[in-house]
C-alpha cells in the first residue's frame, strides 16, 4: 500500500477514534417535551460523534441502532401522566409561583417514576460498578437528580432549553432582577399597573417562589432522592450552587441582555436544520400559486389551536376569510367547523420548511424559543399569541427589535387580528429587519454547538469548574446585591426622619406655650395699667 494511502487511512481512524480521549457522559432530561429535548439531544449525538459514551434518559429517544457508545434509557411513559389541561385557560389567572404548585405534584410524580425504572436502577445502584465522568442534566423541575454527582463523584453540567427560572438563578448566585424584561418569571399579562406598584408585586412574587423553592419544593426532592438512592446526600441546594456551569439556550441578539456569571454559557438554534426536508408535492404546489403570500398559524406542540375556545376560533376564522392570501393552520383535530375556502388545516406542519417558503407572509405562533429562532433564521416576521412559560418575554422582544406584533390570546378579535396581519404583510420595514437580526443572530464568534462542546470538555478535563464558582452562592439571601446595606440604610434614614420628627414637634410645642405665656402675660399687664 502507498505511504501516502497508509498516513491516510491512521488518520481518519485516529480521527474516528478521538484519540481515546473519550469520556463517560450521563444525561437525564426526563421533561415530557419534544421542544426541550431536540436542544439537549443536537449536544448528546455530537458529543457522542467526538468519541464520548454516553447513556440518556430521555422521553423522546432517537432510537439510532447504527450509535455506538449510545445508550438511551426510554421515558416515553411519561407523556401519558402529562395532562396539564389547557394552559390557555389559566393564563392570567394564577401567577407563577402557584403555576409551579401545579407542577409541584407531577415533577414528584416523575422524578419517582424515573427512579424506579428498572434500566436506571441498575445504573444508580450501590453496586452497580457503574462510573461516569460527567452527568448532564436538565435544570427544569427534577432537583432530585442533583443526587447523582454524589451517587457518581462526578461534576454536573445543567443545560436549560429556555432562560433560567429565578429558583436556578439563585442556587447559584446570578443577581435576581424581579422586574427586569429577561424575568419570564413575571406575571403573565401586563395589566398597565402603575409601575412602583408592578415592581413591588415582582419582588414580592420573586422571592416568594424562591422561598417556597427551598422550603417546600427541595425538601420533597430531597426526601425521593434519599429513599432511592439509599445513602445520605447533601442538601441539593448546595449541590446544586457547586455544579460547574449551566448551557442556557439564548441567544444575545434575541434575548434581553442581563448581567449573569462567567458559568451561564448561552447556546442556541441547535435544532434549527441545516437541510430541510422538501415539502410534499401538493403543498408545494399550493404554496408555489400563493403569488399574493400566505400566512402560517401554528401554536406549537405544547399549546394546540384545538384549545381555543369556540368564540376565539371563530374571531380567527372570521378575520381569516376577510384575507386575500392562504391561510396554513396547524389544527390538531379532524375537522377545522366553518373553515373559509382559503384556510387549509393540517394536523401535522414541516414547519421549518414552509418558513423556508418565499412566499410566506407572517407567521402566527405562540411565542415559543425554538419557533422565534426557527423565524428568525428563515427572516420571517412574527405575530405572537404568548400563553405561559417565557412566551411573553420571546414575543416581547421580537417586539421591541420591529420584527413583531403580539396579541392577547385569551381577548383576540377579528379587526385587532386583521390589522396586525395587514400591517406586517403591506410594510416591507418588518421584512428588512427581521433579514437584519438574521445577519446579527449568525454573526458569532465560534459556532454555538462548538461552544457547548468546548466548555463540556474542559469541565470533564478539569473534573469541574470550580474557578467558575460564584461567592455570592454561599451568601445568604439579605446579603445579595447589599440588601441588608439598604435596609440597614433605611432604617437610619426612617429612625433619622422620625426623630427630626419628634424634634420638630416638640420644638414647635414649645414655643407654641412660650407663645402663649408670653401674650398671656402682656394681656395682665394691659388689664393691671388699665
């Protein structure tokens, strides 16, 4: 064989090989959604692709019998306990710390359906033999797994498929903003408050689920974790301020910028295809004679069209057939009532490749992070619908960048709908900076997955990242951001003002009576030379 064939053939098994660098990775991301798991299954597969072994708890698995090194423990189960009812329906109704009461009993009710997985029991067991050299894991509403670095000695990396829920950011000492735009933990819906008012509410909320967080939520965790695995483990909130950084999917130009810690590593758009599928040829078809344009109306995987209630679909449906372009409308059921003749309802959408459409007009959605990135890559402008979760923030920032206009799902009515529609589909200025935040959003220093990647070996390199601890984790709650300097400064400033109070009341009283005496003396005077 020639030599330059031999030098060839060593490298690409070199290549294939890693090396031999290849480190043991456990991710558990147990959350019953496919929008959570496309982010955390683009960063498995490629690690698994630099020659790591990794082993995946996950409801959504890829099934990929050619995978080596690959093992995926299914948690498809759990979608069929997921029976949330309709998160329209309590929009604006509750706030967020009782909408993660909600979630309280199922995210306990998981966590123990997990464990007790007989393919995951042998893998926790005491004496399994089982070792990983790093464990990957969903922060969301599952703290119970935190118990894993302890189980395995190993460092945690967690990875967020949206922004960090002010409980996460506090375990680990990111500055806690209750008002500030990035907060999806706010309430909801604006209700045009009077503005000292709202950010007291924002405060008070904040720090009420943070209580209730560490109070409530952890202790149960705690307690499901210990039963499982048998052995003492420290309290989660510590382990969960030591774990060595945390993969947040945003993206700068699409998020509102916050200050946040050197271990918050911001990926995103991963699951957005390089190569899209082709259309079916009768859609192709239909979309290629849309010569006018035509509009998209899906409200995700979470939220469905079906959810809405009678009154508000028919204001869909009414300002839909006032509307010179097609209309594709993700409609879950099997019969779309009184639809117009240029609506067509389609249980299941290639999303990515009818925002690829030239033709394409507006895209009506729900404000969901995965579907913005995807409107985005593809210069699509937005019309957003926000029902719960960091809906409102996605779509508020869309807003804000002129790419956008957002509606109030629970009170949309037909002019309000068909003006929005009119007004992005006539005013080319959304187009051209939605093309603009593009260019922005694939302007980047390194490519996000190769960030991710990066950073995931230098923790499993450095068995952690504890040069990337925050002190301000260790801190308790009255000494972040000097809040007891500014109650301490306050209550001097109340004591002080009290005081000079008090002074100036006794000061005024008496010589109010020296007043007196003295005019009560002259009138004697008065009357004895009388």
């Amino acid at each position: 064989m020639p030599l330059h064939l031999i030098v060839l053939v060593l490298t690409l098994i070199a290549s294939d090989l890693h090396c031999g660098n290849g480190a043991r990775i456990l991710g558990v991301f147990p959350m019953p959604s496919i929008s959570h798991q496309v982010i955390f299954r683009k960063l498995t597969l490629e690690l698994n692709k630099r020659g790591h072994e990794l082993v995946v708890l996950t409801p959504d698995p890829v099934n990929d019998t050619t995978l080596k090194n690959y093992k995926e423990i299914d948690l498809h189960f759990l979608y069929d306990s997921l029976d949330l009812g309709s998160h329209i329906d309590i929009r604006g109704k509750i706030d967020f710390v009782d909408i993660f009461k909600y979630y309280e009993a199922l995210s306990c009710f998981h966590t123990n359906e997990v464990f007790n997985h007989p393919e995951f029991r042998k893998l926790y067991a005491p004496n399994s033999g089982e070792n990983f050299d790093l464990i990957l894991l969903e922060t969301f509403v599952y703290p119970a797994f935190l118990s894993l670095a302890e189980r395995f000695k190993a460092p945690i990396i967690g990875i967020a498929s949206a922004g960090l829920q002010m409980s996460v950011q506090y375990d680990i000492g990111n500055p806690i903003l209750p008002s500030h735009p990035s907060n999806w933990n706010k309430d909801m819906r604006d209700f045009g408050a009077w503005v000292p008012w709202e950010r007291l509410d924002n405060f008070i909320k904040a720090w009420r689920h943070i209580y209730y967080y560490r109070t409530e939520f952890l202790p149960k965790h705690q307690a499901i974790a210990e039963k499982h695995m048998g052995i003492e483990i420290p309290h989660l909130g510590d382990i969960h301020k030591n774990i060595s950084l945390i993969f947040v999917n945003q993206q700068g130009p699409i998020s509102f910028a916050r200050p946040n810690l050197p271990n918050i590593i911001e990926i995103g758009g991963f699951h957005v295809s390089e190569s899209i599928k082709p259309l079916s040829m009768d859609l192709q078809k239909i979309l290629d004679n849309a010569t006018q344009g035509f509009i998209y109306m899906s409200l995700g995987s979470n939220v469905k069209s079906n959810m809405l209630k009678e009154e508000t679909r028919n204001e869909f449906i009414a300002a839909f057939s006032e509307l010179p372009y097609k209309v594709i409308w993700k409609f879950e059921d099997e019969v779309l009532p009184k639809k117009p003749d240029n609506v067509i309802a389609m249980k299941w959408v290639p999303q990515q490749a009818i925002l690829a459409h030239p033709n394409l007009k507006v895209f009506i959605y729900q404000g969901g992070l995965q579907s913005t990135e995807e409107a985005v890559s593809h210069a699509v402008p937005l019309i957003g619908l926000p029902v719960f979760g960091d809906q409102d923030m996605n779509v508020d920032k869309m807003v804000s960048l002129g790419v956008a206009k957002k509606l109030e799902i629970t009170a949309v009515k037909r002019d309000d709908l068909l003006e929005a529609i009119r007004t992005i589909a006539l005013d080319k200025g959304y187009k051209q900076r939605m093309l603009t935040l593009r260019s922005l959003l694939n302007e980047k220093l390194r490519d996000s997955l190769e960030n991710a990647i990066w950073w995931t070996e230098h923790v499993i390199r450095h068995r952690g990242a504890p040069h990337l601890h925050s002190s301000t984790s260790d801190e308790p709650w009255y000494q972040r951001q000097d809040m007891d300097i500014v109650a301490f400064i306050s209550a001097i400033f109340v004591i002080t003002l009290i005081s000079s109070l008090v002074i100036l009341y006794k000061s005024l009283i008496y010589c109010l009576n020296a007043l007196t005496r003295n005019f009560t003396r002259s009138v004697g005077k008065d009357k004895k030379g009388n």
